[in-house]
C-alpha cells in the first residue's frame, strides 16, 4: 500500500517517495573554466589567468590598448559579457599570434556571445543582480570610439529591417467592420495568426479604416501567404475597394526608436509633444494603477480611480477583472468584462483568466466553464493558468473528478507541469480525504523534477489531519525540516488543528511551547483552534483561559472567536454573558452572523423561556442579519427538547409566512417531538409532507418514526419501517437497534431484545452502553435478574462500563423483584466505581424500599436512612407529587413519626408542611390505598436510551 510504505521509510534524509524534493538553499554557484568564440580566422580563449606578458618588453603598444598587467582581471569572467548598446565599429583586421592577448570583440560578436550566455544563466540572471559593466570593456571601446572614425548608420535603423515576416497592411475597410469579418476574408489565403483593426479615437465602436492581418506558420509559408494576399489589392469588400500591401516596417521602426530614446532618457521630449488629452488620460492611468499597489484594501478609492480614466485600454480594464477577482466579487468582475467588450476591446487570454479566476473565487464553476467554453469557441488559448485556477476552483467545491478531469487536459495541452497545479490538484483530494491519490501525485510531481514547496507540505498535513491519522501528519512535518524548510505558524497550526480534533488538547499545547521556543507567536486561527480543541471536551474554564492569553499578546478578537466564546458562554449556562458578548463585539465594530445568535436562541429555546429566545431573534433581525432556516431549526429544536408542540408547530408557520422553505432537518427535528410524546399519527403525517416535498430521506428521519412507533408500543409499525429502510438501502446503526431494543424493552420482549442484538454483531454493528441497559432494562421487565448480571458481566469483559443510567435500571430491577437489600448492593457498587448517584437514583430506590419496608426489617431501615442522610448532605430537593407518595410510605413504617420521617422530610419541599395540613384536613386517612411505584419510577427510566439533552457540537452541525 502507498500509505505503508510512507511509514516505512527511514526519516533521516528527504529522499522518499511521498517526498523527495532536494534541501532548499539561498545561493547558487556557477563555475565557468573556460568559453571559447570562435570566428573565421581567429580562436580566442578566455580564462581566468592573466594574459603572459609580451616577448619583447622594449616594444610600444598602441594608446588605445591598455596593458593588461595594469588591469586585475575580476574573478567572475561572466562579468565581461555584459549587455552594452552596440556601437558601431569598421571590421578590425584579423591577426594571428601565438601569444593569447586580450581580445576585443566586436559589437556584433559581442552581443552574440552576451545573448548565448544569458540564455544559459536563467536561474543565475534571476538569483543575482547583473553585474556592472567592468572598466576594462568600457575604456577599451571609449578608445576605440575616439582612435577610430565615425562609422556609417547602421543598416538596423532601415525600415525594411523591422518588417515582420507574413504581415499585412489593410486599408480602406469600413468604419463597422468587425475583427472576425477580416479574418474570414483573409483566412483563404493562409493561417491566420493574429488581425489588429485599429480603433477610433473618439468612436470606440467604429475602426479608423485601417488594419493589419498577420498570418502565422514558419516564416516563408507566413510571407507566402502575405504574398498571395497583396496579390488581391484592390478587391471590393463590403462596398469598400480595399488596399492591401506588404508591411514596411515603418510601425515597428517607430516604436523601436521610442524605445530607443526612452532608454537613453529623452522620453520627457514625447510627454511634451502629447496633447492635452493625452497627458490627462496617462496621469489617471498612473494613479489607477498606484492606488491598486498601495491600497487594494479600499476598494471605494480603486473603483472611483478606475473610473476617473477617459477610455480605458485593455491593460486597465484586464486589472480591474483581477481585481474583483481576488475580492471574489464575480458580479462586478462580469460587469466589467462586459464594458470592455461593448467598447469594441476583444478580451485576451489573460482577461479571460482574471474572469474564471472570480468565478472560481465565488465557487461559481459552473460559469467558470462556460468562460472556458467560449474561450475555446473565439480561439483563445487556454493557458497553463488558467488550468490551475480550474482545478483549483473545483478543489474548494470538493468535486475532485472535475478537479483531476481539468488536470488531466492540463498535462496533455501543456508540458512540462509547475508545482502550483500539483499543488492545487493535491489539495483537492486531500480535501476528499483521498491521501492515497494526494501521495501518487506528489511522487508524480517530484518524479517531474518538480521539488515540493512548502505548501503542499502544509496541504498534506491538513489532509493527514482531517482523517486523524497522527502518525503521517508527524512523518511529513519532519520531512519538512529534513528538505531544509523552516517551519512556519502555518507547519505549527497544522499539528495544533491535528491535536486538538483528536482531542488530544495537552499535545496541542507542547506544540505551542515548542513553536514560542522557535520564536514564532501565536495568531488568531492558532488560539481559536486551541479554544475549539477545549469547547469539544467542554472545558469551558480552559478555553476562557486561552482567550485571555489572546488579548494579553494584544490581538483583536475576530468574528469566528466571538462566535466560539459564545458558544462557551452558552455550553455554561450562561446566556446574559453570552448576550453581553454580542454587544461588546458590536462594540468593537463585528457584525455579528447568524451562527453568532444561533446557540443563544437555541440555549433559551430549550430552557423553556420563549420570550427571551424571541427577545434575541428579533435583536438578531435588528442586527442585519436576515433569519435562515437553521435560525428557525434552533427555535424548533429547543421548544421540541422541552415537548412544546404547539409552539413549535407556530414557529413553522412563521417560518413559512417569512418565504423560507422548511428543510428535511425542520421536519425530522419536528418528528422527533412528537415521537418523544408517542403521538404516532403525528410524526407520519409530517413524515408524508418531507417526503411529498422531494425532501432527502436519511436515516434520522427513519429514526424519529422508530421512535415514535416503540414509544407507543407498535412495534408491528417499527417492523414496517424497518423494511422501508432495507428498500431505500439506509443500513441499521447503533441508534436505530437501541430504539428498537428499547420498544421491545417496554414491553418486557427480552427474547426479542436478545434476538436484535444478535443481529447487530452479525451485520458488524457494535453495541454501546446504551444496548447494554436497554436490554438490561427488558430482563428486568420479565423480571430475569440472572439474564441482567451476566449482561453486567458481559459488558465487563468487552471494556464497556456501566454508567449511572445503567445502575438505575439495575436497583430498580432487583427492587421489583422484592429484593431491596441487592437494590443496596447495586448502589454502594455504583458509589465504589467512582460514580455520583444523581436524582434519578436516589427517587428510584428511596421509592422502592419505602414501599416494601417494614418495622422488623432493621437494615431495610438503616439503608433507607443512610441514603435519606446522603440525599440531604447533597441538597436534593424532591417534587410536591414524590413527597405525598414518600409520607404515604412513611406512614406504614412509622405511624406516629420518628427519625426516619424527620429526616426523609428535610428532602421534601419548602411548602410541604402547608401543603401537608390542608391535605390532612380535607381528605381521610387512607392507608388501603393501593401504589404503585412502576410508573412512577418509568417517568425516570424514559430517557434511558433517548441520550443526553445537553447542548453538543452535534445537534447544533445537523441543524446546518
């Protein structure tokens, strides 16, 4: 496998397969003996020793040529070739010596040798400076200019010598042709490279009459096709006798010698010579272009710079596309195209590019493509560019085919690749999570000859993070610094966002000390995945610690850090803290979103107080937030948590009268309510509408119909939503057989609960503590307390722990089986495994003794006192209805009152004695009465499978 033998390669040196790439160094030698230039007659060697001195010391040389001695030669010989304007100089006389003098080359020679060398020193010309002409050339050609006469104008500065092979002139055309009908008509003759219509001055729309058609090909098949054409002068074209010649030069003659005077610092003299108009239009060109250097953040001054240019070129409307391009603002990049294009400037390639990459940058691939499509229809070329910015576009969708679709023509059209499409295209499988892809094509690329920049380092040890896989993010981080890369807060942030997924928050913190030891500081993303890594294991203490650390260091908390501390503020319980939290981010000039009002509406939702969830929806609205469908889920599912039906059932149509469509997570979350009150009817009748409105039906749908049909005993029903699912192809989950487990627990079914849990390991599902006490729970119904211990023992041997809800089912199992002094036992041994009975417990079995306790059963009587004592040491407080059950029990123990009785009364309410003398006086004694401790101890055992209710990463991500 590929992901195995990533693991298995040593790691002291960069030579691998997932990496390979060479250590990165800042300098670059070049070593050059000897260079050779070699003419008709003459050999001349160059060399880093100084010449040999002459034969004859008594001899005089001439003034124009210098001794060499006097002259220390420079230790870099590619310093004599630097690129100096030719001046023209008569053909010296050849000699032939034996003796290696130095050499002047002439002009010509010299341009040529320059030119070849530069060819072979790109990398060298673009990791150093050129160097500085050496004194040596210079004087020795100054002498030369002053010893020799003036030479002759060189041949260059003719006009024919600037003509370009397979151009032609085209004159006379009519005023609304357009660039395509000139190609068409010219096209008969011979492959057309490119047709240049000139504009007019004043009327974008209309041509000036003149153009030029350049045909392409090799030169001579170029210049016989322009031969052909000129052959057809005076052809009638639209109404219009045409005039076609061969081009003479004279465009390019002219440009060459403005380039000419601008190099020598005469360009001042062509600004003078500029009208007015000119001068205006080239200063706002200026200024665009220097506020779009020095202020892209304010975009209010680029648009109104860009504005402020009378009749924009290509060049200026081509950087205002890549503008809004980077500011992912494809709308007004459109706009722009399109103004271009209405004053009759066809788009480039590199236009084009700008406009997919806004595309791109909104994830708008769809009109990406058709950019793409019609660039293909005008004959423009796709670049290698815009190859990239596709794959890159598709790579943030998570469309990985379309993104290795977009690659592969990419590899075909142009060759060889660059690292940044690689990159690209492995950051979009790592964002499918397809790290066995992600490395072949990183072995791919390095087998290219391509060396791996930092980034998609970066980019796979997020991949390696969004699977949890520990061991290869480690791997590829020391890759990283063994290929001579410093790690940066990015390499650091990638092991902290590791660490704390996997929950692993105090190796996230080495990884901090170790990157403050590198002398690198925390940023914000860094502190909020450390706070994000405490919110999941709800250590909301730690995570107010990390925020304090950030505004110590000085930083401003951003939207997505509020957005966390809120969510903390709300996991607490908190919600006035929470609110004052929105109000100081106001403050500091955050507008908040919807995700920021949303665990607050939902936190006030759940508590049962309406009012002030209204209170904040409504201060969300005066915010500028617009209310979505996961604002009305959160309202829904808190007022389904606390089993209001009918107010939930007004939100909905509130929902609906505000023009947002309910989606399947408002009709499963719906569902569910009423499936927690049994209502069947009621959750398939909202069952019908999701799936009669196209909805998505998904297994948490399936599961509130469960639900509902075990909460109301038809389990026949849950049979027949069972087979529903098979045929929709929705497998069985853990969930699914604890609902099912639970129905048929109710029922006190344990063959059938034994028989489900069979299945479960058949189809590879593993059981979890919720199982385990719902089938715990049927042996208890059926009254086989046997069956119930092996279970214990069984979870025992599997490493599954009973919790609290577990040893509830228990006491109350061995309670109805009359055996209270195992009900005891099960308690003290729910106490030793360091777990803290809670309020449910102690209901359950102070409930079941008290009414099975008699006076001559003396440690009956001291268990019920103990846990009495144990109950008001915790500050349990019991409800009107249990303390009226209890003194009914208490009143066939102790007749005439006692210390059980005046203990077991400090746990009753605060009313109680009131509430007591009233009863005493308006109803008789009735010791006959019959109890029964069953149902009320069920209204405890409900939620035994149902899990927590406590507000979780999970139900707030389904609401999205």
């Amino acid at each position: 496998m590929v992901m195995d033998s990533l693991v298995s390669l040593p790691t002291s040196h960069c030579h691998s397969p997932l990496f390979t790439s060479k250590p990165h160094s800042s300098s670059a030698t070049a070593t050059t003996t000897t260079t050779t230039t070699t003419t008709t007659s003459t050999s001349v060697s160059f060399s880093l020793s100084p010449p040999p001195q002459p034969p004859e010391p008594n001899i005089r040389r001439p003034k124009s040529i210098n001794s060499s001695p006097k002259h220390k030669i420079s230790s870099n010989p590619l310093k004599n070739f630097s690129t100096t304007t030719p001046t023209p100089t008569p053909t010296p006389t050849t000699s032939t010596t034996n003796n290696n003098f130095s050499h002047v080359p002439s002009p010509g020679e010299t341009t040529r040798t320059t030119q070849s060398l530069v060819s072979k020193l790109r990398l060298s010309s673009k990791l150093f400076p050129p160097p500085p002409p050496p004194p040596l050339l210079h004087d020795t050609r100054k002498a030369t200019q002053i010893s020799e006469p003036e030479a002759p104008s060189p041949e260059l500065e003719k006009p024919e010598n600037f003509r370009q092979h397979g151009k032609v002139f085209i004159g006379n055309l009519p005023s609304w042709i357009k660039k395509h009908e000139v190609a068409e008509f010219f096209r008969q003759f011979g492959p057309i490279k490119d047709v240049i219509v000139i504009k007019a001055h004043n009327e974008i729309h209309r041509n000036a009459g003149f153009g030029f058609v350049i045909y392409g090909g090799p030169p001579p098949v170029a210049e016989k096709s322009a031969v052909k054409a000129v052959e057809f002068d005076g052809v009638e074209f639209h109404g219009r006798v045409l005039t076609v010649k061969l081009d003479d030069g004279t465009r390019l003659k002219g440009k060459a010698e403005e380039r000419a005077r601008w190099v020598e610092g005469y360009q001042g003299q062509d600004l003078s010579n500029k009208s007015k108009w000119h001068q205006e239009r080239e200063g706002s060109r200026r200024l665009f272009r220097k506020v779009l250097d020095s202020e892209p953040e304010n975009w209010q001054k680029v648009v109104i710079a860009f504005e402020r240019i009378d009749k924009p070129s290509r060049r200026e409307f081509g950087l205002m596309v890549n503008y809004y391009a980077r500011r992912g603002d494809m709308h007004r990049a459109r706009e722009t195209f399109e103004r271009m294009r209405s004053r009759g400037i066809e788009p480039t390639s590199h236009v084009y590019t700008n406009l997919v990459h806004a595309y791109a940058v909104g994830r708008d691939m769809e009109e990406a493509l058709s950019c793409v499509r019609k660039m293909k229809e005008e004959g423009i070329e796709i670049t290698l560019v815009t190859y990239s910015i596709l794959v890159r576009g598709f790579a943030k969708i998570g469309n990985s085919e379309a993104a290795d679709y977009w690659f592969e023509e990419a590899k075909e059209r142009h060759t060889p690749l660059n690292a940044i499409i690689y990159g690209n295209i492995v950051y979009a499988h790592c964002q499918t999570c397809n790290m066995e892809r992600a490395e072949a094509l990183v072995r791919e690329m390095e087998e290219e000859g391509i060396d791996a920049p930092i980034d998609i380092y970066h980019t796979m040890m997020d991949g390696y993070t969004m699977i949890g896989n520990e061991e290869k993010c480690l791997i590829v981080f020391e890759r990283l610094k063994e290929c001579g890369f410093t790690p940066s807060i990015i390499s650091y942030g990638c092991l902290i966002n590791l660490y704390a997924k996997i929950g692993k928050v105090s190796k996230a913190l080495e990884v901090s000390k170790m990157m403050e030891s590198a002398g690198i500081k925390h940023n914000m993303k860094t502190y909020s995945m450390l706070i994000n890594g405490y919110l999941k294991l709800k250590d909301w203490a730690n995570a107010f610690a990390i925020f304090e650390d950030l505004v110590k260091d000085g930083l401003k908390p951003d939207v997505v850090l509020y957005n966390n501390i809120i969510r903390a503020f709300c996991g607490m319980g908190n919600m006035d803290r929470a609110i004052h939290t929105v109000k100081e981010m106001q403050k500091e000039r955050h507008r908040p979103t919807t995700r920021t009002f949303m665990p607050i509406i939902h936190g006030f939702a759940r508590a049962g107080e309406m009012r002030r969830a209204l209170e904040v929806f409504d201060m969300m609205r005066r915010s500028g937030c617009i209310p979505t469908v996961h604002t009305f889920n959160a309202l829904i599912l808190g007022l389904t948590e606390k089993r209001q039906m009918e107010k939930a059932v007004e939100i909905l149509d509130e929902m609906t009268l505000a023009g947002i469509t309910p989606n399947e997570h408002t009709y499963t979350t719906i569902m569910h309510g009423y499936a927690s009150l049994g209502d069947t009817g009621k959750a398939f009748e909202y069952f019908s509408k999701l799936r009669n409105e196209g909805l998505e039906l998904d297994v948490y749908t399936y599961e509130a119909l469960l639900k509902a049909c075990c909460k109301s005993g038809r389990m026949q029903s849950a049979l027949a939503v069972t087979k529903e699912m098979a045929a929709q192809n929705i497998p069985r989950n853990t969930f699914v057989y604890n609902i099912l487990i639970d129905g048929w627990a109710r029922r006190g079914d344990v063959w059938e609960a034994a028989d489900l849990i069979q299945q479960m390991k058949q189809e590879g599902v593993q059981p979890d503590i919720h199982t385990y006490t719902s089938f715990i729970n049927a042996c208890c119904k059926a009254g086989d307390m046997l069956r119930a211990t092996k279970t214990i023992q069984e979870m025992d041997a599997i490493g599954i722990k009973p919790n609290v809800k577990t040893y509830t089912t228990l006491i109350h199992g061995w309670a109805r089986a009359s055996l209270p002094e195992k009900a005891l036992k099960c308690f003290e041994e729910m106490k030793l495994a360091g777990l803290k009975p809670d309020k449910a417990v102690y209901h359950c079995l102070m409930t079941s003794l008290l009414s099975r306790a008699t006076v001559a059963e003396a440690y009956i009587y001291s268990g019920v006192l103990s846990v009495c004592r144990e109950m008001i040491v915790s500050g349990l407080t019991v409800d009107m209805g249990t303390a009226v059950h209890w003194s009914r029990c208490l009143r066939k123990i102790e007749r005439s009152g006692g210390e059980l009785t005046e203990a077991l009364q400090k746990t009753f309410p605060p009313d109680w004695n009131s509430y007591h003398t009233i009863a005493a006086k308006s109803d008789p004694e009735t010791d006959d009465e019959p109890e029964s401790d069953d149902e009320d101890n069920d209204v405890y055992l409900d939620n035994v499978t149902d899990g927590d209710n406590d507000l979780d990463d999970e139900d707030l991500n389904r609401l999205w």
